[in-house]
C-alpha cells in the first residue's frame, strides 16, 4: 500500500516500455519495497513520528548496485510538504539519509480555521479573477519549518498574457496567516500579469493522460522529415497509420505526441496528421513548422536522459508527454504543467520580434521542468524555486550540445535562437555566464535571493554551473570591446580568475546526481552546495579535482 506511486506508474509505463525497459521498471518496484521494509530500523534519522507513512516515488541505482529510493512522507493520513526523504540502501542496509525535513515533532491535527475562511485568506492574495472553485486540503506544512498544520489551498486562472496560473497558498490552519505561495505551473520567460476575468480567453488546462487528443491508431513507428523553422531539415520518428496517414506521435519515446491548439488555451488540441510525412516548410507560415521544432526538440531530450542517464522519460517509467504548440494568440512564452503532463508552446508574434518559443533549449527546458517534478520535485518558490529554473536552463544547455545541430550551435545562452536578427546574442532570455546581463538577475548569491522571482533567483545556480564546466573563461564574442565587455574577473565573484572548468560531461553527471538522489523539495543554495559535493564524490572521490572543482565553482558565485 505504502509504494502505490510508484507501483501505479510502473504499470502505466510498462504499456509503453520495450521488454527490456519493463524488466527494469518492475525491477526499481522491487527496490522500493525492499527500502520500504528497511524504514522503520531507522525512525531518529528519518525524524519519523509514530503516524509517519511513505510513499515510494523514484529509484536510481547505482552501477555497483546502490539504491536511492525517493519517498514522500505523510503523517496521520496528511501530505507533509516538505517532509519528502531520499534513502540510499547499500547491502541491504540504510545509508545516507537526505531529507530538510527539521523534527519528528507534529502538530495537532484540530484546525482553528476553516477550509473556507483559508479560502477566502488565498483569494485575497489571488483576486477574483478564478476559474472554477478553488480546492482546500488540510496538510502538515514542514518546508524549512516547525511541521504546522496548515491549508493547501489552490486557485486556477489565467493571466492577462494568457499563462494559465495555479497558485498554491499554504495558509496556517491555526491563524489564517499565508505561510507561502507558489504557481503549478513552469514558464520559460518570467512575467504574465495578473489573473483576468474567468473565460476571457477560454483558458484552463484539463487533466489528461499522455497520448489525450490522439487518433488512436495502434500504427507503426515510421521515419519523417521536419522542415522546422529553428533548426533545420531534421528526422523525426512518427506513427504511420496507413499509407497515406501520419501522426506526430513517437511510439519509441513512449508514445509522446505534439498537438495542434489552433490558438486555442483550453483543451488539449488535436494530434497533428500529415499524408505525405513531411512536417512544415521551414517558415511559420505553414503550422507544421513549429509542431517540427517541438517533436524534435522533446525526441532529443528524451535521448539525452535516457543515454546520459539511464532515464526512461519524464518519469523514468517509459512514458512520453504530449507537446502542445500554437497556444493562444501570440503568446510569448513557454510552460511544463503537472496537471496535463505536458509541454506548451506559444508562437510568439511569428517572427516580427519572437519566433515561435521552440527552440531545442526551451522544448529541453520545459521538459526537465517534468523530470524535476518527479525527482526533486523543487518547490517553485524561495531559493528552491530558482535551482527548479536553474535545472530546466541546466539540462536545456546541455540538450543542445548533445544535439549538436549545426543550425543551432550549442552555447550558454537561453533562447538565443528565437529573436531575429540577433547579432552576437544581443538578445536572449538568459546568460548564464553572466546572469546580470538580463538586467535582474544576480551573478552572486546574497542572504535575501530568495525573495526574487524564480527565473532571477536561479542566477546564481547558472552561473555556478557554467563555472564548473567551463570555469572562468569569457565565451567568444563577449569579451572586452563587445557589447558585453566581459573579462574573467567579471564572471567571479571571488577574483579567482584561475577557476578551471572539469567540463560539460562532469558537470552535468555531478548535478543530475545531485538532483536525483540528494535533493529533496526545500533544497536552497546552502543544501544544494552540499548535495553536489556528495555528488561529486560520489562520481569521482572525495578530494577529487572535480569535488575540488564544485567547491571552488561555488565559492565563486559566494555560496561557501
């Protein structure tokens, strides 16, 4: 009963797994009951009280045959946020135990206020402007905190860009104070506005499984062509359903599929389907185009998780997402949802100043939202929030040097691609060498960060990462004379100018690493300097260059 999660998403992605991949699902259902069994031996450790439950959510293990199991926590029946917990399992023993979880003390369960005066607390933070009736549950609040029991309270609306919202409020169910707020919902580009009158644009996302809108046709896995408009000629795996009918649908990245929303904000869209399987026409003017970029982009991310990391997909049980593109009406932006497990993709204004937001870094960024929300599982606000958007610019960097598209050459700069124009990357949606270059965010970390917008707080975790891979070395055409006029002084925040970068293949090892079996949901930057050095030496020994390397990368950027 206690790995319910993680059992249901094993039977979910074993429809969609090869043989192999579904020996190796059921075999991660077997190392989470044998950590589930292991529990109890250690309830100081877990700061475990007596009504404490787990629920297995993730595995990773190790090539010697180390177990990290990943479980969230509830108590008395309640979620406890914050209360998630890694265990790492080694000969049939408990190991390191990474959780922020503070005590094993627990509230009493007796609220003082009501789910609906919590309710009207939240929505004087939200507005008016909801869709729908907002949800109230009661929950043990533990996020870097004494456990309090407190309201979940959520609202859903869309703002005046036309990005759907869903705040969470936690509201303490003692006082009725707002203890924190976060949206559901991941977006590329910081901004959106506020909520606006509920149908103004039709809005809302719908819970779906992975594959909704499709034909349904059980079809073969067949080889098209896209003609996108960002990054080339490309191949693409879709599904043929006869000879003269194709879908934008991967059956060999677990039936994930790119979806047409017609300018549309509610729904899901349709599958696209072609005659002859080739996909667009280079230019936006045909809306196969841009369905091309965001197969391609979401294909390759896939390939890079599961041959850099072992990852089946999103959450590692084999099971594809759908991407939905043409959302809205020149909306400028992109965002990962859990509510649809989906990926979306506006159109910017086609061109005139923004492209449609496909480019290989957005589609990786939007889809490594998805991989943090079943790992990490971050929480989208504080300084947990920032290295939430600091992995998707992460992982989106390094899925365009795995791709290795000549139409796109691989750099260090967020959505270069999507403006016209754009002499020497002038303009972009972040540096991460030089995080200050976007006008907000910091390039070194400070004791209130936290109280920044996410996609500036995460900053500093870019600018750490680049540190490490490249070390202090200005990127060409940003040096002295440039528009940027960058020297390696600029880029420390130490004056140590001599930081040698370990390079892209181990620095991203030391942070999936770190993500997948040290992180856990109130992870800050204090939490995630440790968990990259466990990482790290993990990987390569304690002592290591490349554990020295961590510790220098982020005494640079003044996490020490």
């Amino acid at each position: 009963m206690q790995s319910t999660l993680l059992s249901l998403a094993v039977i979910a992605g074993l429809s969609a797994a090869s043989a192999a991949e579904a020996g190796v699902l059921q075999a991660r259902a077997a190392v989470a009951e044998r950590a589930q069994s292991l529990l109890a031996s250690a309830p100081a450790a877990l700061r475990r009280a007596s009504g404490d439950a787990f629920v297995a959510r993730d595995v990773i293990v190790d090539a010697d045959g180390t177990e990290h199991v990943r479980f969230d926590r509830t108590y008395n029946g309640l979620p406890v946020i914050g209360g998630d917990t890694v265990v790492q399992v080694r000969n049939g023993r408990l190991g390191t135990i990474s959780q922020t979880l503070r005590s094993a003390a627990r509230p009493a369960l007796k609220p003082q206020v009501s789910a609906d005066q919590a309710i009207v607390e939240a929505g004087a933070r939200f507005g008016s402007q909801f869709q729908g009736a907002p949800s109230a549950r009661l929950v043990v609040y533990a996020l870097n905190t004494t456990p309090t029991l407190a309201y979940e309270v959520v609202f859903n609306g869309i703002k005046a860009d036309q990005t759907p919202t869903e705040m969470h409020y936690i509201v303490d169910a003692r006082s009725g104070r707002v203890l924190n707020q976060w949206d559901g919902i991941h977006v590329t580009r910081p901004g959106g506005g506020q909520a606006v009158p509920a149908g103004a644009f039709a809005g809302g996302i719908q819970a779906a499984r992975p594959g909704g809108g499709s034909s349904g046709c059980a079809g073969t896995a067949a080889t098209g062509t896209g003609r996108t408009i960002l990054a080339g000629n490309v191949t693409l795996t879709t599904t043929r359903c006869s000879a003269t009918s194709f879908e934008l649908r991967d059956t060999t990245r677990g039936g994930g599929q790119t979806n047409n929303m017609a300018m549309k904000t509610a729904g899901m869209g349709t599958v696209f389907t072609d005659t002859d399987n080739i996909w667009g026409n280079n230019l936006t003017t045909d809306a196969q185009s841009a369905a091309a970029d965001a197969h391609y982009g979401v294909a390759l991310t896939w390939d890079f998780y599961k041959n850099i990391f072992g990852r089946l997909g999103i959450a590692n049980n084999g099971v594809g997402a759908v991407s939905r593109v043409h959302y809205g009406r020149n909306y400028a932006n992109a965002f990962w949802s859990d509510a649809c497990f989906c990926m979306t993709f506006g159109d910017g204004d086609n061109g005139a100043t923004i492209y449609p937001l496909v480019s290989i870094d957005v589609a990786a960024h939007e889809m490594t939202h998805g991989v943090t929300s079943r790992t990490a599982d971050l929480i989208y606000s504080g300084e947990s929030g920032g290295l939430n958007e600091a992995t998707s610019d992460i992982f989106g960097t390094m899925v365009e040097y795995y791709a290795n598209d000549p139409a796109d050459p691989a750099d260090y700069v967020i959505g270069e691609q999507l403006f016209p124009n754009n002499a020497n990357m002038r303009k972009a949606i972040r540096w991460m060498f030089k995080p200050s270059l976007d006008g907000s965010s910091p390039d070194c970390y400070y004791s209130g960060i936290g109280s920044l917008d996410v996609h500036y707080s995460s900053g500093v975790a870019n600018h750490f990462f680049y540190l490490l891979a490249e070390g202090a070395v200005v990127p060409a055409g940003f040096g002295p004379g440039s528009w940027a006029n960058l020297t390696p002084a600029s880029l420390v925040c130490n004056g140590n100018t001599g930081l040698t970068g370990i390079g892209r293949s181990a620095a991203q090892q030391i942070w999936y690493r770190a993500l997948t079996v040290y992180m856990t949901s109130g992870t800050n930057y204090a939490a995630a300097r440790t968990a990259t050095l466990n990482a790290a030496a993990d990987l390569y020994g304690n002592g290591s260059p490349q554990y020295n390397a961590v510790a220098a990368a982020w005494s640079a950027v003044n996490v020490n």
